[in-house]
C-alpha cells in the first residue's frame, strides 16, 4: 500500500511539474517536435492584430503567406490588393533566448536593406503559432496551409 502510494505521489508531483514550466504562454506542456520543426511550415494569418485592432480580413494580410524553411530560411509573400501583383521578400528566421523568441529578417527592396523583427513565441503547435511583436504592437496567429 505505501508502494502504491509513493508511486501515485511521484506521478502527481512529476504532473505538477511538468504543468507549470511551460516554455509558451499558450503552450503546448509537451512535445515530441522540436521547436524547429514546429516552426518548419507553410503559415498564413487566421488572426492578426495591430495595435489591439483585428486586421487578418483587410487583403494585405488576408493574402499573404510565410514559408519558414528547416534550414532557417524564410519567404513572405504579399499580394498587392490593388494590382494583385506577388512580391517575395527573403531572409532568414532563427530561434534565441531559449527558444522562446524568433526574429526574422527581411531584405527589403529596392536598396536590399536587412529589416528583423523580433517575437515572442506565444505558442507553437506543429498547426498553430502566435507571435507577438517584443514591442507588444502586433500579435499574429498563424495556420497551415496547402
């Protein structure tokens, strides 16, 4: 019985403090993914926030897609709404502060200047992930697509 009982202590204590050190304000608690991986897909808006205000149906976010490739790079691409023309802008994307940030550059035409913004990761599922601007301005919650 006291077996039993120190087993069904340590369960609950391992439960505990699996539950309460999570990496993600949204989560997830546990993942067989690395974060890499997870953040490896073809994204686009399902809600985006500007300074508190929803923007995910205005067209310059409802069409836009990002590609976060495994060997950091990433490719954003917009759509004019007016003239429907696709523009790509490339960079790179990395992980830091224990992986629970992302910053992500950009080369920003016509000069091919670097602009990167940074993140905090509010969760990161293999088919969700929000972001939030370290700023706190913008937050992104982005889902696979196709």
């Amino acid at each position: 019985m006291k077996r039993i009982a120190s087993i069904l202590f340590f369960a609950f204590a391992m439960l505990v403090s699996i539950t309460s050190c999570r990496k993600y304000e949204e989560g997830p608690n546990i993942s067989f993914r690395t974060k890499k991986a997870r953040v490896t897909n073809n994204w686009k808006y399902e809600s985006a926030q500007v300074n508190g205000v929803e923007v995910s149906l205005d067209p310059y976010y409802a069409k836009q897609k990002h590609y976060f490739y495994r060997d950091g790079k990433y490719i954003q691409t917009i759509i004019d709404p007016v003239t429907l023309e696709a523009r790509n802008l490339q960079g790179n994307w990395v992980l830091y502060d224990k992986d629970r940030k992302i910053a992500i550059t950009v080369k920003i035409p016509p000069a091919n200047l670097d602009s990167t913004t940074n993140y905090s990761i509010l969760k990161l599922f293999e088919k969700q992930m929000w972001l939030r601007t370290t700023d706190n301005s913008c937050e992104y919650h982005f889902a696979p697509f196709e």
